[in-house]
C-alpha cells in the first residue's frame, strides 16, 4: 500500500509512463512542462551543474503539445524532444536521472500549461507512491528558468530543517540587464516584477497569513499534500496559484530564500496571463506609467484583519458595533458579502480561536482578496502609479531610499526585504 492510493483511486486516467524503478532514495522530482521551447538546455545544464545533494534527484520534462496545435509547434516539440534525449544520454548520473515525455493531441479544451504540469507532477507522486516516500518533494521549474548553483543544496537544507514542509515559494529573480534581450524587455520586466513585490509585500502588512508568490517555476510541494488537497488542476494559466492557494492552509508553508531561480524576462502569447503576456502588455501599452492598487485599499484590509480575534463567537449587537468603526469601502464589500453570515457559521464551527482563524482566511482567501480589491477599486479608489504606491509603502515600513526613485531601485529594495525573511 502507498500513501497517495487513495489519489489514484480518483484519477482513474493516470497512466505509468516511466517505467525505469526509482532509487530507494528518491527525494526530489523536478518537473518542466516545455512547450514550443528553443533552448531547454540552457535550464538542464543548470541542473546538471548545480551541487548536488545528498538524496536522488529526477527531472521530468514534459513536452506538450494540443490535438489542434500549428505545424511549427508539433515540428518544434518533436526536435526539442529529440535535442533533450540525445543530452539525456550524455548525461548519465545515478542520482540525478532525467526523463523526457512527450505528450502529443491532448485535448484542446485542456491542453496547457495546467494539463502538462499535473502530468508530470502526478507522474512524479505516483514514483514517490512506489516507495511510499510520502515525504518526497516534488519541484515545479519552467523551460525557460536558470537555477543557482545552490539550488537543491538549499531546499536540502530546508526539508531537513522543516520536514512537515507542506508547500516552499523559492525567491526568483528575472534578469534585469544583458544582452540577451532587448531593452525594453529588461525595462518591462522590472516594472512587472515590481509589481509583483509590491503586491505580496502589500497584503502581506494587511495581516494576511498567505502573502505568498505563486510563480510556477518557483515552488516546492510535499507529495502528501500535494495528493491530499487534489493535485494539479487542468487550467490554461494560473494553476500554480490554484494549487498553493488550496495547499497553504494546510499549514507548514515557507519561503526559501537563501537561493534563486533566474526565470526568463521574454514576452510571450502562449498563455492568457502570467510574466510573458504581462511583458508584452506593458511593453505594447500607450500608458505613461504602470498602474497599480492604492495602498490605501490594503490599509483598509489590515484595519479588518487586525481585528480578527474580535469576531471570535461575536454576536450580531458586537458585530454591528465594530462594523461601524472600519473605514466604508471595506465596511460595504462585507455586507455585500454577508460577512456576518459568513462569520456565524465559522463560529458554530470553531471552539477554539486558532480554529476560527484559520477558518476566518479559509473565507477571506486570495481569491475573496482579488475580488475585494476590484470591489475597491471600481467604487472608491482609484489605481494609481507603481512608483507613487511602491514609494508609499517603502515610507509606511520606514525603510531608506537614498537612491533616485526609479522602477529598478526599488525593485532591488523590495528585493532585498524578501531576502530578510
């Protein structure tokens, strides 16, 4: 018996598609899905020359392609896959074995960058199932990414320390000058990336527990709970956020910041949303600047959440009391919401108060935060520039900016706060 039988019970159309027995001690899967890639194999060098740890290692790369796909995808993924055998067989290491799929007329309702990871990731629970390794950890990478050297040394160091790990974000960091790219590539990426920061940082100071990146080249998830919360879903984009966002509230979750993954700063259309089409977007924009949520927005957010123990068994006469003392906007969204409601039935579900608040932001998610945020910004606030609301929310932590107040200057201080912590 494995311990995620239970998963495959439910995924009835999973099929074992490496047939080669994994060492007994497996610990890490990396899986790349590789879709209409030129040059994989700057990313498996990476992996190759990287310092190894002390348990094995597989990669798993998923070639993928629709049952629908244009001529110049299916003949590209054919000479990617041929290009990653050939370095698979000049790369021979017992404890760092690479495998290659590839996955051809998937269906087009499916067929992504959601489908091609759950493939390999559920092929990559499925080998830790084998050895009933339910504490294997199973690594989501890009095609496209360069890891540091200290990559699998670091999360080694990490899943020793932390073993009841459910889920790590691991810190990345675009390219932000070279010759690689064109400039206004490198100058789009910094605003995107800014962005980003400036978001997680921003709910992060509001109180909420999972201010996490959810970047799909940038995360670790334990084999249990990757199989107890699912798996992967199927969606075009997005399913990193999907799938971290059911797995974090299982708890024992961290951010491993003591290496980097490099993603690529390209632009791109093969997705509907993520760091290629945002690059593209900013990059065609006619917009002066890069607009973002008034900081004022999440500041109202933290004036809920800090009073989180107050809703603890609060009666409707309390409730009525402290609804009166938040700011409007946030005041509003919660009985257009019927968050007394809400918060009733996670009461008569909670006895204790850890309970409760678990099951407070079980409620008030990424996704109700989005939704809030959108609420906000269409009937009381209005998105303002990037670099006003980043320079707003380096003042409101008291932090020095000596330099001039550019996107890369503070995206290299928003940087090194993540690096902290």
């Amino acid at each position: 018996m494995g311990f995620a039988d239970f998963y495959f019970e439910r995924q009835k159309d999973i099929q074992v598609k490496i047939e080669v027995k994994p060492n007994n001690d497996l610990k890490y899967i990396v899986v790349i899905p590789c879709y209409y890639e030129f040059d994989i194999i700057a990313t498996l060098e990476s992996i190759w020359n990287s310092e190894r740890p002390k348990s094995s290692v597989e990669v798993v790369i998923i070639i993928n392609s629709s049952e629908d796909c244009e001529e110049k995808v299916f003949e590209q993924n054919k000479k990617t896959y041929n290009e990653v055998k050939n370095w698979i067989a000049q790369h021979e290491d017992s404890l760092l074995r690479f495998f290659v799929l590839n996955e051809v007329n998937l269906p087009r309702k499916f067929a992504g960058a959601g489908l091609a990871r759950k493939i390999g990731m559920d092929q990559a629970v499925w080998r830790f199932n084998t050895l009933n390794q339910d504490r294997g950890i199973v690594i989501s990478l890009d095609a496209d990414s360069i890891i540091k050297e200290n990559y699998f040394t670091e999360l080694e160091k990490h899943f020793e320390q932390f073993p009841k790990t459910n889920a790590a974000t691991i810190y990345f960091e675009h390219p932000i000058e070279g010759n690689e790219f064109e400039q206004v590539i490198y100058e789009a990426i910094i605003t995107y990336e800014l962005y980003l920061r400036y978001y997680k940082q921003a709910l992060k100071y509001t109180g909420f527990p999972y201010s996490m990146h959810t970047v799909g080249s940038c995360f670790a998830i334990n084999a249990m709970a990757y199989a107890k919360q699912g798996g992967m879903n199927r969606k075009k984009a997005g399913e990193d956020f999907y799938l971290l966002h059911k797995v974090f509230p299982l708890g024992h979750y961290y951010e491993i910041n003591t290496t980097c993954v490099y993603p690529s700063p390209r632009t791109s259309d093969r997705v509907p949303f993520g760091t290629g089409p945002m690059v593209k977007s900013i990059i065609e924009s006619t917009e002066e600047v890069f607009l973002t949520y008034n900081i004022d927005s999440f500041l109202e957010l933290k004036s809920l959440f800090k009073l989180s123990d107050d809703l603890f068994k609060i009666s409707l006469e309390e409730f009525d009391v402290l609804l009166k003392t938040l700011p409007e906007c946030i005041r509003e969204f919660l009985k257009k919401n019927d968050f007394f409601n809400a918060i009733q039935e996670i009461n008569n579900n909670s006895s204790k108060i850890e309970t409760f608040t678990k099951r407070l932001f079980d409620w008030f998610n990424a996704f109700r935060i989005l939704k809030y945020l959108n609420f906000a910004h269409e009937s009381y606030y209005q998105k303002q520039a990037l670099l006003t609301e980043a320079e707003k929310f380096v003042e409101l932590l008291n932090l020095k900016n000596d330099n001039i107040k550019t996107y890369k200057n503070y995206l290299e201080l928003f940087r090194k706060l993540e690096r902290q912590f």
